[in-house]
C-alpha cells in the first residue's frame, strides 16, 4: 500500500472518492513536494472559516443561557 493509501485509511470519515478529489484539486506537478501549497492553504483556511462560524452559531445559545 502506498502512502496515499495509508492517509486515506487514516480517517474513515473520508471516502476514497473524495480524497482522489480533494488529491487531483491540490497537485501540481511544478511542485517539488507534489501540491499547490497556495491552493492547499487557501482551501484549510476557507475551511477553518467555515467551521468556526458553525461553532459561533452553536456557541450562541449556550452564551443566551448563561447570562
């Protein structure tokens, strides 16, 4: 099993179709590492955006309760 195989395996929760996607997205051939860290980057912070306005809108009514 190659590397890919083993990352993919790692987490359940990702498909093997998804992380073919999420792998043909971030190449890049020009890249001595194998990705567009720019594009790969660009995706984790929209990412991590995403998921803390989520934890925002959960975290609200928690605060409402306390006051």
């Amino acid at each position: 099993m190659g590397i890919s195989g083993m990352v993919a395996d790692m987490d359940p929760r990702v498909t093997a179709s998804d992380y073919d996607e999420i792998e043909k997205l971030i190449s890049s051939e020009d890249s001595p590492v194998g990705i567009d860290a720019k594009k790969t980057h660009v995706i984790i912070i929209q990412k991590l955006l995403q998921i803390e306005q989520r934890l925002e809108r959960l975290e609200r009514p928690v605060a409402r309760e306390d006051t």
